[in-house]
C-alpha cells in the first residue's frame, strides 16, 4: 500500500511540474505576442485581440440543415407521389 502511495505522489508531482511547465509557456508567448503586437498599428492589435475570440463561437454549417430538410421532403414528396400513381 505504501508502495501504490509513494508512485501516485510521484506521478501526481510530475504531473503538476509538467502543468506549471506548460502554462509558464504558454504565459511567455502570450506575454511575446503582446508586446510584438503593441509594435504593429492599432488595427493590427485590436485584429490580434479579437481573433481568439472567434474561435470560441463556431460558426453552424446551416447549408447542411438545409440538404438534410431538403432530402427529408424529397423522400416524402416521392412517397405521396408514388401512393398517388398506383390508384
């Protein structure tokens, strides 16, 4: 038992060095970024400040929705169609 607790702290700490790793990274290239984008004209930045936030809201495929409807209907349509002609 003491042997699974001592692996488990040893994983669990390495896991957390790695997470503090990569968020220091990550906080260093956003902190480069920054200041590379505070160089550029302010339309430049605002765009830079603004293009995670689009990420962030999918834009929906709405041309999809609207094959699926259309199937939908043509299936219908044949199937009244169909009944229709045999009488």
């Amino acid at each position: 038992m003491d042997e699974l607790i001592s692996k488990f702290t040893e994983l669990t700490a390495f896991h957390l060095f790695v997470v503090v790793l990569l968020c220091s990274i990550g906080a260093w290239g956003l902190f480069k970024i920054v200041k590379w984008a505070k160089g550029m004209p302010k339309a430049a930045f605002l765009v830079l400040a603004i293009f995670p936030l689009i990420s962030i809201f999918p834009i929906p495929p709405p041309a999809f929705k609207n094959v699926e409807k259309a199937k939908i209907e043509q299936r219908k349509n044949k199937q009244n169609n169909g009944g229709l002609d045999n009488e």
